[in-house]
C-alpha cells in the first residue's frame, strides 16, 4: 500500500530540488502540480499516408528511403526523399553528421514526426523527429495524445511527461489528496466530469479525441476547469462584496425636497434613464449596509447629474459627499459643475487636490473636518492618511476604470466613522461589454444610463491620411469661421509627457502659422492647473476658435458650441479613448464631425479600428469590438481584479460561460458555503494574497 500523496515532494521523482526549479512553472504544491496542464498536444497515434500530409499540420509518416544527397542550395543541407504507397516526401536537415546520413541509406524505412511545410522540393519536413526501423519490427505508435508541457530551462518534455504519468497514475488510484470542490449534484446537472476525470483527460487524451476540440478549449473536461476558475474568480468577488457590505453604513432616508430646488434652477428635466438610476441609487442609500454601485453611462448621458441627486440625498440627511476624479482637469470640471447647483442652495462645497499645498491645504483638511465643507471634489488626494472627514456618508468615483480594486477598498476604510462606512457610487463613461461587466465587476450592482439627453446630433466620423493635412486645416479654417469651435488632439507620441506635450506645442504653432486670423489655445497635461482651467473657461466662453489639446480633454470637457474635433495619430489610442475624446463634440444642436487624422500606412488592426469608429457612436458596440480586437487586459487597464491572471480561462473564448459561472456562484453562496474558500485559495492563491491590502 503506497502513502498517500499530499505535497509535491510526495511524487516519486520530484526532490526538493525539483520542487523549487518548479516554481520557475508558478508550481508550488500538489494543486498546481497536476493543474500544469499541456498547453497543447501532438497526435503520434496513427501513421499518416504520405499523399495525405498537408501543410503546418504535424504528422507520424512512415516510408522507405528513396534517395538521399546533400545539397548547397543558401545553406547546405540534407535532403532525404521518402516515399510510401500515397506519395513522396522530402525530409531537410540543416545539421547532420555523417552516421545521420549513413541512416538514410535507400531501402531504409523511417517512421518520423514532424511539420510539413512548403519548401523549395513541394512539402518538406524540417528536422523532424525520426527512428530507422528495423527490417520485421513493428514499432509501437503512442496509444494516447502527446502532451506538450509549459517546460522551463533544465526540465525537459521528456521529464515532465515521465513524472505526470507518474503522478496521474497516483490520482488514478485515489491515493491523492485533491479534492473535488464541486458539489457532487452538481456534476450531473451540469453534465460535467469530476476533477479527476478532467485532469486525467486532459492530461493524457486518448488518441481518438479531436484535436480541434482541445485546441478550441470546447472539450468537456476543458469545461469543467474553466468553470470551476471562473467560478473561483466570481466568488472572491462576492467575498469582497460580503465584506463591504458586512459593514454598517447610514441608511439614508429619501428625502425630495433638496433634489427638487436642484432640478429646479436646471434648464432641462432628467431623462426617463437617469430617473430610474437615480432612484435604483436611492433604494441603496436607503439601507443600513453601503451601496456598491456601478452606474455605467455612455459619454455625454448626462452622470453628473445623477451623481448630484445621489449627493443630494446624503447632504440632506446631514452626512457629507465626497466626489473623486482620475484627473485634476476633470474634478476641477465637475467642482465647477456641483458648486454651480449647490452653492445657491447653500451647500458649500471645497476642493481638495495633490497641488493642493502649504496652506491652502491645511485650511482645506481643517473644513473636511468640521464639516464646514459638505461636498468635497478631487483627486485621490481625497484619500491621504491625513484627510479626515466629520462624516462622510457618501463617496462618488468618477471613470472608475482607471482606480482598482484596491482603491475602491480603501476609500471604504476611509469613511469609517463611528462604526459606519460611506456608500460608494461609482460611475463610468467606458462601457465595459456585458460579459466583462459581469465577472469583473460582480462585487457591484449596476446601473445603465442607456438613454442620451435630448437633441444631441450625430457625430459624422472620417478617417484621412495627414497627407491631406491641408484640406483638414482648410475645414476647421471653415468650421471656425461659421462661428463654431474645434478642437485638433494631439495624441500620445510615447509614453512620455513631455513629448506629447512638445508634439502639441508644435502643432499649435503650426496650426496659428496656417490660421492666423484664429484665435487658438493651447491645453497640455504640464501646465498648471488655474492656466489649464482659464483656457478651458476661455474656450467655453467663446473667445478661443480652435483649442489644441492632449489627451488631457479626454474626459469631462463640455463645450456644447464646439462641434469639429480633429484626432492625430488615433490609431495609437484604444478604441474606448477615441469614443470619449470624440464625446466632446456632438453635445449642441449643430451638425458635429470628427477627423481621424491617421499616419499612413495604417496596419489591418488599425484600419479594423478605424472602421469601428466611423461605423458607430454606441459605446457599448465600441466596446465589444474593442474586446475583440484587443482582448480583455487593456480594456480592464490595470485593474488588478486577478482577471488577467486566468490559467484556463480565456473571458473572450469562454464568454459564453459567465450566466452559468454566475448562476453557480450563486447556489455555491447560499448552499456550499464551505467551497468558497478552497476554491479561491485553489484558483487564486496568490492574485489574493497579492490583492489583500
Ligand atoms: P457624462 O455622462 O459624459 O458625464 P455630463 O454629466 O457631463 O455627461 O452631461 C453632459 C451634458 O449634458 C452636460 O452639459 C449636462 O448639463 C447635460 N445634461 C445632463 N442631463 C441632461 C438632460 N436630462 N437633458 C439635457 N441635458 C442634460
Ligand atoms: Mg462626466
């Protein structure tokens, strides 16, 4: 009777010496052990005939030696013709040594596996793997799928597929410590195999599997570990909104009349959507545990607002708001907003920026304090250790894709006073696909402003080559002289400020040579904030024509009178900041364009891009088609939500998964409680320990 096998060392073969080179393959125990899956297998299971061979599709042939010679073609090589009842085919060997050539001697017969490609005599193998049969002996072909192994320097294929045999024959005798961590009833009502099934397959798949099932990751047993990572990642989710929402937060009772005088002094009623989210906000606030709300809203739908009546309900209880922004410029945009409504109503409201310095900064933190301020807007300088508010019962992030999770939990920490943590609203103007939103924001609930205010016109897109830079100069020259404004984007040249900032100091100067009857302005992400806010209160104002930017005006500006936005370089950008930085226009009742000024010659990515762009302003479209041509980690940026870290899973492929990965979270929450936490600590031992601030 064998021990039972418990931690790597266990496994006949593995010292600790073997152990720790492992950990080179993120193998740290048993668990990551027998999860090192192959990344992709090799069919040596049956001999295909010559004449069948077709190219990049790896193959066994098995044929006599016809003739073999060397030749001086660029290089000099070995060039074998072996031949079966189907055809001939040609074997090249750049290196060989002379006992090699004495192998191929016509009449030889050569069982060999390799890659077909096209060479200079029709279909050629390069190098392949080969053995000389012995005249009468029939060599055994492999019975099962040849794994290929994620291998590192000093532990060869060879060794890792002897041990895995090794160790899956263990598993097969039951004599391992892993456990299935799905509930057993659930394998038959989802019609999935155990995990020792999966990991046996997958592992060692008989030879009569479709290997493009495996390589499309559709294979039943492929399925079941997607599943159970998925489900992994789902759960730390909950887990942290469980935590959150352990907590008390102050139930907030939904008072009218504040919201009423706001609407009151506005030009405009909300829209049928920002109603029904302002009010799914206000059944959150309501409750004695914190909101965590996600309010996804296209550019220009109009979040301020709905963040302001958010706000509305918490300064009416008595409690204090705080609103953060990613940038300076933004938060200064909605400072200027928010103290347009609230001021008159007499809420004062402060600022609180890492420019924010010496005195203006103590006073600033000594009116959060005493609650002299009840709105503070800014940057994550809100957050500092030194920065304590009397009682903060609401906190509001703008543009959320760019603060993490970390972030988001440490703005609860912040609030907490008097035992009770602030609700927390977070909006976003990047659409995050349906099927991302759901596994990387399920710690929250969501919101969607799907309906733009009224009268805003289409934007009309066309891509041009800046070798028409000219005519492009020509149509803002025009646009500019019917009265209207428009913005020309200089786009990052590196990830450097300082370059972009020069590049948008070039094109102004050239731009002012070209249009001199113009009044242009130049805003970049190195000039101090009050010159960045006159030149936009300029530009809003209408006393510049033509605004030459950054990126910096990426998010937040609005100026409804400016309706021609001109984008240098966009193929360098993400297709969701092309979406928000052309959102800056279109917001008044004129006709509105937008030129992506592209560098030709454009690669087939960018020009795929580029057509999405002129094909569509629904930012939820965008977003889909982004995921598709991008994947997943930029659209999520640097969120560290551990989604980047899939070993299995793949959020594009496997999309289709996440209702059923949802539903199962779900009945594991409320009916297997105790498989949470191994399936974490199984799937995302270290993106945890590594996300647990
Ligand atoms: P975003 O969702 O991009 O943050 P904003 O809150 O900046 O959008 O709103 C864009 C513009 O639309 C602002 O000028 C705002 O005052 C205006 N707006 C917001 N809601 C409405 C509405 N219901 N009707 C008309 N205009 C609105
Ligand atoms: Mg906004």
């Amino acid at each position: 009777m064998t021990a039972r096998v418990s931690q790597l060392t266990d496994i006949k073969g593995i010292g600790p010496r073997l152990a720790e080179q492992l950990q080179a393959l993120n193998i740290f125990n048993l668990t990551d052990w027998f999860f090192h899956l192959p990344f992709r297998y090799e069919d040596r299971s049956r001999i295909t005939p010559i004449g069948g061979l077709q190219p990049m599709r790896p193959a066994v042939i098995q044929g006599e030696v016809r003739a073999a010679s060397v030749v001086f073609g660029k290089r000099r090589s070995l060039l074998v013709k072996l031949q079966d009842h189907s055809g001939t085919v040609s074997l090249r060997f750049y290196h060989f040594s002379a006992a090699q050539k004495q192998q191929f001697s016509t009449g030889n017969i050569i069982r060999c596996y390799g890659e077909p490609r096209r060479g200079a005599s029709g279909l050629e193998l390069y190098h392949p793997e080969y053995q000389l049969l012995e005249e009468g002996l029939d060599a055994p072909l492999e019975a099962l799928l040849t794994p290929v192994y994620p291998a590192t320097d000093g532990i060869s294929q060879q060794r890792l597929r002897i041990l895995h045999e090794q160790s899956l024959t263990l598993l097969r005798q039951q004599q391992v410590d892993l456990n299935d961590l799905l509930p057993a009833d659930w394998l038959q009502q989802w019609q999935l195999p155990t995990l020792e099934q999966a990991l046996l397959f997958l592992h060692q798949p008989p030879a009569d599997t479709q290997l493009s099932t495996l390589e499309d990751g559709k294979h039943p047993a492929q399925k079941r570990l997607i599943l159970e990572e998925l489900l992994a990642h789902q759960l730390s989710l909950h887990r942290l909104r469980a935590q959150v929402q352990a907590h008390q937060a102050p139930a907030l009772a939904d008072e009218q009349s504040l919201k009423q005088q706001l609407l009151a002094q506005l030009p405009f009623t909300p829209t049928g959507a920002q109603q029904r989210v302002v009010s799914e906000i206000a059944g959150d606030l309501s409750k004695p545990y914190p909101m965590l709300r996600l309010v996804q809203g296209d550019v220009g739908s109009g979040k301020t607002l709905v963040a302001a009546l958010a706000a509305c309900q918490a300064l009416a209880a008595g409690y204090q708001v705080a609103l953060m922004a990613p940038t300076e410029i933004l938060a200064e945009q909605h400072l200027h907003n928010l103290s347009g409504w609230f001021e008159p109503l007499g809420i004062a409201c402060g600022w609180l920026a890492g420019k924010v310095k010496g005195k203006a900064r103590q006073q600033a933190l000594t009116d959060i304090a005493n609650g002299a301020v009840r709105l503070v807007v800014g940057t994550h300088a809100l957050f500092q250790d030194d920065v304590e508010f009397e009682n903060l019962g609401l906190v509001i992030v703008d543009e959320q894709h760019r603060f993490g999770v970390h972030q988001r939990l440490s703005l609860r920490e912040k609030g907490r006073q008097q035992g009770l943590s602030p609700h927390q609203l977070i909006m976003t103007a990047t659409p995050i696909p349906r099927t991302l939103a759901m596994s990387a924001y399920a710690d929250l609930d969501t919101s969607v402003i799907d309906e733009l205010p009224p009268g805003r016109s289409p934007i009309t897109t066309v891509a041009i080559s800046d070798q028409r830079r000219d005519e492009v100069i020509g149509r803002v020259d025009g646009a500019c002289r019917e009265g209207r404004q428009a913005y020309w984007v200089c786009t990052l040249i590196e990830e450097s400020e300082a370059l972009q900032c020069q590049a948008a100091e070039n094109t102004a100067e050239e731009l002012r040579e070209a249009l001199p009857h113009l009044r242009i302005g130049l805003v970049h992400g190195r000039m101090k904030p009050a010159e960045k806010a006159n030149l936009m209160a300029a530009f809003k104002a209408h006393e510049l024509d033509l605004l030459v930017a950054t990126t910096v005006i990426e998010v937040g500006v609005d100026v409804p009178n400016a309706s021609l936005m001109i984008i240098e370089n966009p193929e360098r950008l993400g297709l969701a900041q092309l979406h928000q930085l052309r959102g800056r226009v279109g917001r008044g009742a004129a006709k509105s364009h937008c030129v992506l000024l592209y560098k030709a010659p454009l690669s087939l990515t960018s020009k795929q891009r580029l057509q999405v762009m002129r094909d569509s302003q629904d930012g939820f479209y965008i977003a889909e088609q982004d995921l598709q041509i991008r994947g997943p980690g930029e659209l999520l940026g640097t969120r560290q939500t551990g989604l980047q870290m899939l070993r299995i899973a793949d959020l594009q492929r496997d999309g289709d998964l996440l209702p059923q990965v949802r539903t199962m979270a779900e009945q594991i929450w409320q009916h297997h409680p105790e498989a949470v936490e191994p399936l974490i600590r199984r799937w995302l031992g270290d993106a945890e320990r590594f996300a647990s601030v």
